[in-house]
C-alpha cells in the first residue's frame, strides 16, 4: 500500500471493560466521519490508537506491551498514540515507558481525536504531544452525531454516564474518570432508538456507576426515569440490561420499574466487594450488610426468576482469616446465580495504598481459589434447576453443527453459555428447552414453540406452567 493509501487510514485497538469499547467506536465514529477508513492491520494504517487500560498492573502491562509493539513496527509515516485510562492517569510516563509514542490523549479528551491528529501532523511531532485536561467533560461535548455505544452482534453497549463519584479506597476511577458526568436523558434514549432501527436485541446499560445515572442532573431515581423513558421509546429490543449497580443505591422505585416492564431483563449486577463489615469500612464501601440481605430478598420477591451477579476482593490490605470466614459465609448465605472473585491489587495512587498490613500474594490467590471453589456448588444446583425449562435464548454464533447463545441469566463475556446441537438463526432469540447443567454453561434443544411465545414468567416445565 502506497503512503498516500495509508495516510487515510487508522488501526485501532481497544484494551479493557466495556465502557472503553464505547469510547473507542466513538472515537472511530468520529474518524469516518473525517474521511478516514479503519484496518484491521497496523501495516495498512498511518495512524495507530491504543485505547489503552490503567485500571490494574496487568492491564496497564498489556496496555504497554501493545504499545511497545506498534512502536517497535512504526516506520516514518505512522504515528502511534497512546489514548484511554493508562494514557490520563500516567501522562507523561507512558512515553517513559514506551519511548517513540507520538500523543497522548485522555479519557476527557477522546472527542477531539481528529484534531489532536491534525495538529501532529502539523507540527511533525519532533517532540510527543500530550491531551490531558483535568476536567471531565466527555458528556455533554459528546452529541454530534456520534453514537456512544460498542455494538458486538446483535448486542449493545450504551454508556450512560462517565467517571464516578464514590470514594472507594482501592479504585483509580476517580482520578482516571473524573466525578460522575451523566449524558441527557432524551439523548441516551434517542441513541437506544437508533440501536433499535440497527436490529439490536440487547441493550446493556453502562456506567462506572449506573444506579448513580441522573444525580448530577438534579434527578432522584434518574436510572428508574432512564429505563421508563427507554421502554417507552424501544419498544422492539427485546432484551434491556443493566450493569454496574452500587449497594446501598438499588431503591424500591429502580426493583418497581425492573419488575414492572419485561423488556428489562431480571438480572443485575451488584458489585459488593466483600462481606465483612469491618473490610468494607476500609475499602471505604458501605458497610450496611443488613441492607444487602434486606435488598437481595426484597428484589427476589418482586422479580421471582431474578440472577444477581456480584464482584468479590479477597486480600484487601488488612483482611483477617475472620474477615475472609466472613466473606465464605456471606456468600454461602446468600447464593448469588453469578459472581467473580479478584485478588486485591496494589495501586500505589489509592488510599489502599497506605494500609500497613499487605497481604501476601501467596494468601490472596489461595483465599480466591477457596472463594471460587465454594461458589461452584451454587452455581451448579442453580443450572440444574433450569434444566426442564424452555428459555429465550439470543444465538451469538453457530459452527460444527452446534449453536451458541446466552439467556437473560448471562451478560456478555463474563457469564455462561448455552450450546444447542443444530444451526439457529444468528441474532436472533429463540426458545430452547434446557436438558444439562455444568457448573456455569448450559446445553439445550430447539423447543417447538414460536419464539417469545415463552416468558419469563411464563416458563414450561415438562409441558406445565
């Protein structure tokens, strides 16, 4: 390809969570709209984008193993720019640390790719060219016709607010993010109205904190108004999902709204972190576990089929053999359909930091291991329980005669999967009858009965209600 071919070009990688993916198709959005084309290979690309990850050490490592191998392959007409989480907290060491980056851009600054690229243009880059402002105003600069959301299949992600402001002890968000930033109602609703004319089956809702969406707009119980507003206006995604819900801020009018609407899938993740009072304090989370056990039995009496999944730390500084029995039983007493246990990771930047008492790594990961062990057995009695009933589900992929999919018990790439023999319509969702359990993965047949003829209130067992 001809230097003047790949001037017009991008290649573009997107490490980390979801709400990274959001931003790097809106960054590639706002490329194509400025006429260049993107590659999927670097060689063909004048300019290369890591949306990079700084939320943890091995991110930040893959973030810069990525980077140093651009770097490494650039020649004299690409530029190598360094965007996204690592790129705003570390600034100018990110080209300490990988010698040769171009630019740097922020988190708060993704909206102006285009120019911050003709500007390296212009000035030849003889030195690296850094975006970082500090205030957070990705929201609010972002309506032009950019869609914020990642589509994957016939799934989407659709951010509906940035940054964050809780005061976790163990968490860079803050300083990454920004405080809490949430986007304009009518403008998250129009974009799901969109995503519903691109054939969208799942619409999943995220934020660093999504149950906090509307407070810095003068809203009380904004994500409940959110979720009305989009029922009403989306009437055809079948799927409505939400993710990253914080204790303490699931209200009696969000479990309503959930309960009142079956587009809103009864699932919801809740990251506690831990289950012991005192851990909790340190961490700097709420600490109310009688609210947890009074919340979790409140919305499985009103959304009956609910799967709640959760996030655990194991080896936060200062964490007893106590804390830990604590946390076991926690989680025993409680049966979440899902959850994920991480080892604590120091963040030099965080309050955690300074707690004197670091537990070892050997104690973290053995503590994980047990975590993990223990919720195994729970997981598979609550597969089990499916099997013999027919569930919706969205087909995501078919090959070697097989099927597969995820009901609405499943997010996107942390949860389970269902594989079903025969070949279904991709994209779409179909009924299938449950027939084996695993520990976290189901198996199923086509059932015979048209699709969404089956509810989820209004599941068959062996041929009853």
């Amino acid at each position: 390809m001809s230097k003047a071919q790949r001037k017009k070009q991008f290649y573009l990688l997107s490490l980390g969570c979801s709400k990274n993916s959001v931003d790097s198709e809106s960054m590639a959005a706002l490329l194509h709209k400025a006429g260049f084309s993107g590659s999927a290979d670097p060689d063909d690309a004048s300019i290369l984008i890591v949306n990079t990850c700084g939320f943890i050490e091995a991110a930040r490592q893959e973030s810069i193993g990525a980077l140093q191998e651009l770097v490494d392959l650039k020649q004299r007409d690409q530029l190598v720019i360094a965007a996204g989480c690592m790129a705003q907290r570390y600034g100018s060491e990110v080209v300490e640390w990988v010698p040769g980056i171009d630019g740097v851009i922020g988190t708060r600054r993704w909206m102006d790719i285009v120019p911050f690229i003709r500007q390296l243009r212009r000035n030849k880059h003889p030195e690296p060219l850094y975006h970082l402002p500090d205030d957070a105003t990705t929201v609010g600069r972002d309506e032009r016709g950019v869609l914020r959301a990642s589509i994957q299949g016939a799934s989407a992600y659709l951010k509906i607010a940035d940054g964050c402001r809780r005061p976790c002890a163990f968490c860079a968000i803050p300083e990454i993010k920004g405080t809490l930033v949430s986007r304009p109602m009518q403008a998250v609703i129009d974009e799901a109205v969109r995503l519903q004319h691109n054939g969208v089956r799942e619409l999943i809702l995220i934020a660093q904190d999504s149950t906090d969406y509307g407070s810095d707009l003068g809203l009380k119980n904004g994500l409940a108004q959110l979720l009305d507003g989009i029922v009403a206006a989306a009437p055809d995604i079948p799927w409505l999902r939400i993710m990253y819900a914080y204790p303490g801020y699931v209200t009696d009018e969000l479990i309503e709204t959930m309960a009142r609407h079956e587009q809103i899938l009864p699932y919801l993740d809740i990251p506690l972190q831990h289950g012991h009072r005192e851990t909790l304090k340190r961490m700097r989370r709420p600490a109310n576990i009688d609210w947890v056990y009074r919340t979790v039995e409140k919305m499985r009496a009103a959304i009956p089929d609910l799967a709640i999944r959760t996030t655990f730390i194991v080896g936060y500084p200062g964490e007893t053999d106590e804390e830990f029995d604590a946390l076991k039983q926690f989680a025993t007493n409680l049966q979440f359909d899902r959850f994920g246990a991480f080892t604590y990771s120091y963040e030099a930047s965080t309050p955690s930091a300074t707690v004197a008492w670091q537990v070892p790594e050997e104690v973290k990961q053995a503590r994980r291991d047990e975590l993990m062990a223990l919720q195994q057995p729970i997981s598979l009695a609550k597969n089990q329980a499916l099997v013999g009933k027919v569930l919706p589900m969205l087909v995501e992929g078919i090959g070697d005669g097989m099927s597969v999919g995820r009901t609405y018990r499943d997010a996107p790439e942390i949860d389970g999967m269902v594989f079903v023999p025969g070949e279904l319509p991709v994209g779409e969702i179909v009924p299938v009858r449950i027939d084996g359990a695993m520990v976290y993965d189901l198996t199923g047949v086509p059932d015979t009965l048209p699709a969404y003829s089956v509810t989820l209130d209004n599941v068959v067992v062996d041929g009853k209600k």
